[in-house]
C-alpha cells in the first residue's frame, strides 16, 4: 500500500482571522465558553477594539497582562486590497498567527508558574462609546462589568504588529521591578 499525504487549506477574510486571533488569545488566557464566543461575535461586528487578559497576584494587583488591539480603520484599507487571507503564511500554525501564539503561551505558562487570577477587560470601539445607551448595550452583551485591577508597580511594555495582519497589535506587559 502506498502512504498517502493529505494537504489541509484554508482561506478566510481578514475579518475571520481577526477574530480567530482573539479567540486563540483569550484561550490561552484560560476563558472558556460564553465569554470568549460574545467577544469574538463583538469582534465581528466591528464593536471591540482591543480585549486585555491580565494576572492578579494574591493582593489583587496585576503583574501581567497581554492586550490584542485592532485598527479598524486600518483593516478597512487593508480589506480594499487584501481580503482574504490563505493558509501556508509563514509560521502560522492552522489559523494562528505566530505572534498570538507565542504571546499567549507566555501569558498562561506565567500564570500557570506564579498561580495568578486571571481576568479580562475589554474596550469597545469609540464610537460605541460616545453614545451612552449603545455603549450600555455593548458591555452588557460582552459581559464587561466591574473595573480593571491596579498595576503592582508601574509596567514595562512590548508590542508588536501580527506579521501578516497589519491592523493588529499585540502587547505584553509586566509589572516593574
């Protein structure tokens, strides 16, 4: 019998994969379910901007976060010219972008080493946000409630844009020394 080789492809639009992106993140970040299905559906309705998934210490302050922001305004240009993005990007693995993965996998291995509390914020898009009964509706929707814990110490910051979607950031932060 001859050994057979099966090739796996893919294409999506751009918007698909950003919001793949979120939802690898917010999976490392351990969220599971309902949180994660609302904010990828807010992501494709253009209504998120960015979501932080943080670490508390046992005082309830954040020592780590990882923040995943888009430019819609950006990836409505990109859009006009790239629509769709293809498997076989280089270090892509599946759907995921390389940067979500190793930035994820820092956050939860951290978290997993200092046994931190993890939650979540997130930040609706501007225009949400100037009207008040729009704005209510949307953090009701994404579940956002509460306020974000304060820093430790003030927090060293790295970012980076995803190699092939331009309109994402992604941040890493860690409490000061």
């Amino acid at each position: 019998m001859t050994p057979r080789t099966y090739t796996y492809t893919w294409t999506q639009t751009r918007l698909e994969t950003i919001q793949d992106q979120f939802r690898y993140l917010m999976t490392y970040a351990g969220f599971k379910g309902n949180n994660i299905d609302r904010l990828v559906d807010g992501v494709g309705k253009r209504a998120v901007a960015a979501v932080g998934a943080y670490g508390c210490d046992s005082s309830g302050l954040r020592v780590i976060e990882v923040e995943l922001r888009v430019d819609w305004a950006r990836n409505a240009e990109l859009t006009l010219t790239i629509p769709n993005i293809s498997s076989g990007l280089s270090g892509w693995e599946d759907k995921q972008a390389p940067e979500i993965k190793v930035a994820g996998r820092r956050f939860a291995e951290t978290v997993k080493e200092m046994r931190l509390k993890t939650g979540f914020w997130v930040e609706i898009v501007r225009e949400l946000r100037a009207e008040p009964a729009n704005h209510a509706e949307w953090k009701q929707k994404l579940n956002v409630i509460g306020t974000t814990p304060a820093w430790k110490s003030p927090p060293q910051e790295r970012d980076e844009s995803l190699l092939d979607l331009d309109e994402t950031r992604i941040y890493i932060r860690r409490a000061g020394d």
